[in-house]
C-alpha cells in the first residue's frame, strides 16, 4: 500500500497523508442489497425526520465476525472500501483446516 503525501497549500494540510488501498471488486456471492427502512418516514409513508432520505446506494458486504478457530492460516487476497461501516475490510482465504 503507497502513502500519497499531498503537497501543504493551508496550515490544515500540512501533515495530510491518504493510504491508496486496492481497488476491486467485491464478490458477488459475498454482497447483496440492503433495504434502508423507510428513509424517514412513518407507517402511513409521511416523512416525520427532515432532511432524511437520498444518499447513495451502497451494497452491504457479508462479514465473517466469529473467526473463533485458531491456528488457521490465511492470505489477504483485496483490501476494499465497506460504504456501510466507513472503514476497510479485507478477503482472507483460509488453509489448514
């Protein structure tokens, strides 16, 4: 993973750094569509929280929480972006079962 070191225009953006992750594709069989509940609005479909509603559509990632073997080992195969959690995940595939 590379560093990109941005050049300080402000004092805000003098120690400013972004880590460039790998940039995949998610598996298919690992991703599928997530219903937002309503975006705002109650059972008879009235918007009652303002300013709710839009965004952009994201697709929810399965994630593997357990991970309660040990001294399996595995590969990092994508590092990628989860929209629904602001952070990095990555694809790991196991051996040694």
């Amino acid at each position: 993973m590379a560093i990109h070191l941005y050049k300080t225009s402000t004092p805000s953006t003098r120690n400013r750094t972004v880590d460039s992750q790998v940039k995949s594709n998610p598996r298919n069989n690992l991703i599928y569509g997530q219903h937002h509940c309503g975006k705002g609005r109650n059972a008879r479909g009235i918007i009652t929280s303002r300013h709710r509603g839009g965004g952009h559509k994201r697709l929810y990632r399965k994630i593997d929480f357990r991970r309660n073997e040990k001294d399996i080992y595995g590969r990092i195969v994508t590092i990628e972006y989860d929209p629904n959690r602001n952070a990095y995940i990555c694809l790991i595939h196991y051996w040694g079962w």
